[in-house]
C-alpha cells in the first residue's frame, strides 16, 4: 500500500510539472516587438503613469512597494511602460531596472543590472507583452550600459514565473529565506541571474529540471565548502610536507 501511495504521489507531481510546463509555453509564446507595437504603445514612464503603476501593483500583489520607489520610474530608460494605443489612460504593464554594484565571479567589483519589478495586467496577459518588456530592458542593459550580468529575485514556489526567467537563460543563484515578508505568510525568494554568454530569447523550458534545482541548491553549497576545506587540508599538508623535507635537508647537510 505504501508503494501504491508514493507511487501515485510521484505520478500526480509529474503530471503537474507536465502542465505546468504545458502553460508556461503557451503563455510565453514568442511574438515579434512589431506585433506587440502594433498593439501597445512602449515608451519611457511618465509622472501621470505613476498611479495606475501603484494600483497595478497592488492589484497584482496586494501591496504596493515604497514610495521612494515610484518617482524613480519616471524617465528612466532602465525602464519600459506600455499602453494600449486606443486607451492612454490604462496602463498594461511595465519593466524596470537598475544598475548596482557587486562582486563578480572574480570577486571584482562590477555593474549589475537588477531587475526589479515586472508586472502585467492579467488582462493583458498571454499577450506576449512581459516576455517582450523584459527583453527590451535586458537588451538594453547588456547592449548598451555593458552590465557583467542581471539578476533578479523570484518566489521560490513560483514554478511558472521560475520557468518563464529560464527561458532567457536565466539560472537559479541563490536562495533568501524569508525575502518576501511582507506577505500574509511570508515566503522564501529564489535570485537568479543572466550572464550574456547565457542570455536566449528561445530557449526550451524543462520545468522538471527546476525542482531538481531547488533540491540540489544547499547540497552544492555543501559540496562546495567541503572542497574548499579539502584544498586547504591539501595546502597545509602539502606546506607541512615541504617543511620537514627542508628540515632533513639542513640536518644533512649540517653533518
């Protein structure tokens, strides 16, 4: 019975990820910018935008982010709004970004591009229009302002919206517990990040292989400081050894 259980357990998971994978496919078809031109207006966000941003956000999240935040948007060309052309006063969705400074993979310091907010008006959605508004700031960010890499935060049980940023290249990076708190439950955040070398606009989506991700993220974390503890045991034997070899030498020597 036991067997039967978890057999029927796994099967019902594989049929999720399945259709899971199944709609983030339809929904993130790949339509040209020039079709969604013809439809959408995309320009630089404006200060009369700026409330139907913040109910738009809240609409979507149930918050709204701080206050600080909204007036940045405005003429920002890290950042992307579309209207629709027979409606100027809806606001569709919008992409915006920004430049912060962290250590690479060198450990040097370099621009990243952060994507901090994206959203689309489920009315809109299934349209193409978020898979095109990340696009132009992506393309904007590595083309024109030469970031080492962009990165972004997404909810860990967010298996559409992880499967969506992988569709770009996007690669989880690391896990925040806690991140986003404000939430009436509170829930852990997954960062992933694009390096140009990585970056596609049609790649495909394995949906199974995120799960696999999630799992094997503390293990990696874990093999990795074993390794580097293994490389330092080796060093310090290896200095250790050379010592008591340049030791016998002298005494040699000496007699």
């Amino acid at each position: 019975m036991t067997t039967t259980n978890s057999e029927g357990k796994n099967s019902q998971e594989e049929e999720k990820l399945d259709n899971n994978k199944k709609e983030v496919n339809q929904n993130t078809k790949i339509v040209q910018l020039e079709d969604i031109k013809k439809q959408f207006l995309i320009r630089l966000v404006q200060q009369k935008d700026l409330k139907r941003i913040k109910i738009l956000d809240y609409n979507l999240f149930g918050t709204n982010s701080e206050d600080e935040f909204y007036p940045t948007l405005i003429d920002n060309e890290l950042c992307a709004i579309a209207i629709p052309h027979n409606k100027n006063f809806v606001v569709c969705g919008y992409c915006s970004s920004e430049i912060k400074k962290k250590p690479d993979l060198e450990n040097n310091i370099a621009d990243f591009g952060y994507i901090n907010a994206l959203c689309v008006s489920p009315k809109f959605s299934s349209k193409g229009l978020g898979y095109n508004l990340l696009n132009i700031i992506i393309k904007k960010l590595f083309n024109e302002k030469k970031v080492y890499a962009i990165y972004l935060h997404v909810q860990k049980n967010n298996i559409r919206g992880i499967s969506f940023y992988q569709k770009f290249g996007f690669i989880i990076t690391k896990e925040k517990p806690n991140y986003y708190y404000y939430l009436e439950k509170g829930t852990d955040a997954l960062v992933m990040t694009l390096y140009s070398n990585n970056f596609t606009n049609d790649q495909e989506i394995d949906v199974n292989s995120i799960t696999k991700k999630l799992e094997n993220l503390t293990v990696v974390k874990e093999c990795k400081t074993n390794n580097e503890q293994n490389d330092n045991n080796k060093n310090n034997l290896e200095k250790e050894t050379k010592k008591n070899t340049n030791s016998c030498n002298e005494t040699i020597t000496k007699n």
